[in-house]
C-alpha cells in the first residue's frame, strides 16, 4: 500500500467515550461520510437505549449504516462485510478518505481484515439448541460440542451458551467442525487502514456512563424499551439497557434496581471493549479532546495534502 491508496480511518472505543462526536467532527475537516459499525444502531426500533446518532448529529454528516433494518430482520457481520466493501469500493470513487466508528470490534475486524464465510443462523436449528439449554442446562450444549468439534472445545468460553450454540447450529448445518471454516487468515483490502482509538481515565469514563444512563431515561428509554417489550425474545434486544428494563416490566426487579444494573452492566460493556480493542496492536490511542493529535498523523496530513 501507498499513499495514493484510499484510506479507511477507523474510530472504536469503548461505549459513552464520545465517538459519535469525534467521528463527525474528523469527517467534516475531511469532507468525507461516515459508516457505523454499532450492531446495535442498525435497527430502527432500537433509537435511544443505543445512543444512535441524533437528527441533528445525522444532518451534519452523512451516516450509513444507522436504522437501515429492524429487529425482525435477519442480519449477520458476513452481511456487514460484503455491504460495507461495497460501499466503500463506490465512497472511494469520489473520496481518499472515509471514517468508521462504533463499538463492535467483530464488525470492524470483519471490514479491515476479513471473516470466515459461515452459513446464516437456522431458525429450527437454533430453536433446538434453545430448548436444549433450557431442558438439560449448559451441560447438554458443552458435551454435544465436544463431540461435535472438540478442537473448538479446548478454546472457547465453554459457560458462554450464545457461543456453544453457533458453534453447534454450524457444525449441525455443514457437517463439519466449526472450527475447520476458521482459517483466522487476514484479507487483503484495496485500502490502507488508521485505527485509532479513544479513552479515557476510568473515573470520567464511568461518569460519563452514567449520566448517559440517567440521559437516556430523561429522554425515554423506559417508554421505548416498554413498546420493545413484546418483542423481547429476538437477538436483537439482547442488549443492555433493554434487557434490565424487561426483567422490571416482569416484575422480577424494581425500577432503581433496573438502572442501577444497566449502569453497572454498561461499565462491564465498556470494560470488555476496551479489552478487545486494546489487544489490537494497530491502535493509535489518543483521548477524545485530542483531535489536534488525530490531525497531525501522517495518513490524515497526505489525505490533506491531496
């Protein structure tokens, strides 16, 4: 790659550090459009527990990626890669640059470098799997793996029953181990890459959280997760924020309980994403105030100068 090449910049970091912001400022200094790579910002139903863009936010920036399903829809990051390389091979035509951000490290992998093509999930097959969880318990799901792949049983997280499950609905729907479809092989891409990330000290970081919490209810999270409701078991609300409320609308929890876990469970979140995203040695990391920084490299000073 050179600098003549098309540059993808990718801005990730954990939930409530300001991404939103920072990308849409970097754009419109690079007159270029902006691909959310949130999972949970695609569904349009799903608007304020996902802190999606807002009207105004979305008006300043074109955005792509935001709101274009609903949670009844089928959708997959095999889906999210071909649909962004798409995108991308026409934003290039008109642009050297095009920013990317969200939280989803899985979903931004998969555009800078490639996932395994695997089949989409099989409604019957994945019911099965359900109802095996809940008749015979996570013991049931971790020796049928074992049979079924037990290279991939010695390396996944054999208590994480969403994982098991996958692993088991492929290897039911090929008729091979899930993990000979994982060649973990990076893609070549006919762009160059800057992956930067944000943070922040823990303290602030944890404040922000939770005044985005207190926010989000302010704004009406409370009535939109209560219309989401009925629709509580699709994947797509397995999500904080929605999922607490739904055990306070069963009366299983009081409401302060409810807010007070999807603050904790939200800092759990970030939590994980840093360290997934942390793992990644391309990272340039810099705090959310530092946009003189983010100018000053040398992939963002070529795509000036051009």
């Amino acid at each position: 790659m050179t600098s003549d090449d098309p540059l993808l910049v990718v801005i990730a970091g954990p939930t409530a550090v300001g991404k939103t912001s920072f990308a849409i400022n970097l754009a419109r200094r690079l007159s270029t459009e902006i691909i959310s790579a949130d999972s949970r910002q695609f569904y349009r139903e799903m608007n304020i527990g996902t802190a999606a863009p807002t009207a105004e936010e979305l008006s300043k920036v074109k955005h792509h990626f935001v709101h274009q399903l609903s949670i009844s829809d089928g959708y997959n990051v095999s889906r999210f890669e071909e649909e962004v390389l798409a995108l991308l091979d026409d934003l290039f035509r008109t642009c050297r640059v095009v920013v990317m951000t969200g939280g989803s490290g899985l979903y931004i992998n998969a555009v800078c470098h490639g996932i395994d093509q695997l089949p989409d999930p099989d409604p019957v097959i994945r019911e099965a799997l359900k109802e095996m969880l809940a008749t015979s318990g996570i013991g049931a799901l971790q020796n049928a793996l074992r049979i079924a792949d037990p290279g991939y049983a010695l390396q996944v997280d054999m208590a994480n029953p969403a994982r098991l499950m996958r692993a088991l609905e492929v290897c039911r729907m090929t008729g091979v181990p899930y993990s000979s479809l994982r060649s973990n092989k990076p893609k070549q891409r006919p762009f160059r890459t800057l992956k930067l990330g944000l943070d922040l000290p823990r303290e602030l970081l944890y404040r922000n959280i939770n005044h985005r919490v207190d926010s989000m209810l302010e704004a009406g999270l409370y009535e939109e997760a209560l219309a989401l409701h009925p629709h509580r078991l699709l994947n797509a609300l397995n999500t904080v924020g929605y999922r607490e409320l739904f055990d306070h609308f069963e009366g299983l929890t009081s409401l302060e309980f409810a807010v007070s876990k999807i603050k904790i469970n939200t800092r759990r979140y970030a939590k994980r994403q840093l360290t997934w995203f942390k793992k990644d040695p391309e990272y340039q990391w810099f705090s959310p105030g530092d946009m003189a920084g983010v100018m000053g490299l040398p992939e963002i000073q070529d795509v000036i100068a051009t």
